[in-house]
C-alpha cells in the first residue's frame, strides 16, 4: 500500500515535510516556471511495494509485472519495467522518513519538468533541513525527499 498523506509519516519529522510542502506550493519561482502546485506522490511504503520497485530492471518484465500486481500497484508497462528505480531494500519510505513530491501542471503529475523546476524544489527541501534525492550520484531520484 502507498500512502499519500504526510500524518502516516514518523511524527517527529512531519514538520519538516509540512514546512517544506508548504514552501513549495507558496513559491512563486516554481509557479513562474509552469508548477500549478506540488503533489504528495508518496509517503510511507511496505515492503511489497519496495520489492515491485527493486525488481524493475532486474528481473524479467513478467516478473516485475507480477510483483507490480501483488503490490496492488498501477499496471506498469514493458520499458518502465525495464527501467531500475531504486538501488534498496531499505528505502527510508519504509520507516516513514520519506516523501516522493512531485510538480502538478496542466492537472497532471509533471514527471518530466525541466531539470530547473526539480533544482529549485530540491533546494526549498534542502532548506527546510530534508536531504534530497536528486544529489544522488548513482541513481538520481529528483522527487525524493528524505529526512
């Protein structure tokens, strides 16, 4: 099960993804670059979910697509399922120190927004005491926020 809700994450670090929520869907910086707003994609995941996403490139598609299924995840299609996404068993998702925020336009996830609209939300995380994801040397994860 996904959650989307930043009061399912560990309480003492809810303030921070609060603050850093906040600071991104007030900024205007992100607003004059297309961000409508910013969406709460995910926040504390299970270990069934952590596995669908470590398969992704490393098993067969039908396999992913199976581990996808029992995860009761969307219907993941043949090139994202050849595509790695994480490198972990141990996602701080899993803990609930973990927030995957992601940039709304035209009403929809905007998950290909230029690279500047990612800097500038990694930098408001950043700001607000989070690590973020999109440092990550060997598997950038630009929604990843992580306290």
């Amino acid at each position: 099960m996904i959650h989307k809700s930043l009061t399912d994450l560990e309480y003492s670090v809810q303030g921070k993804f609060h603050d850093c929520y906040t600071k991104m869907n007030n900024s205007e910086l992100l607003k004059d670059m297309g961000v409508e707003k910013v969406a709460i994609n995910e926040t504390l995941r299970d270990l069934t979910t952590q596995m669908a996403y470590f398969v992704r490139g490393r098993m067969e598609v039908k396999y992913v697509k199976q581990f996808y299924a029992a995860a009761g995840l969307y219907e993941i299609g043949d090139v994202e399922a050849r595509t790695v996404c994480t490198n972990t068993l141990h996602s701080n998702h899993m803990s609930g120190k973990a927030v995957d925020f992601v940039p709304v336009k035209d009403g929809k996830l905007w998950w290909n927004a230029p690279q500047e609209v990612w800097r500038v939300m990694g930098e408001i995380g950043e700001s607000c005491g989070l690590k973020w994801g999109g440092r990550w040397k060997d598997l950038p994860d630009c929604p990843h926020f992580e306290a």
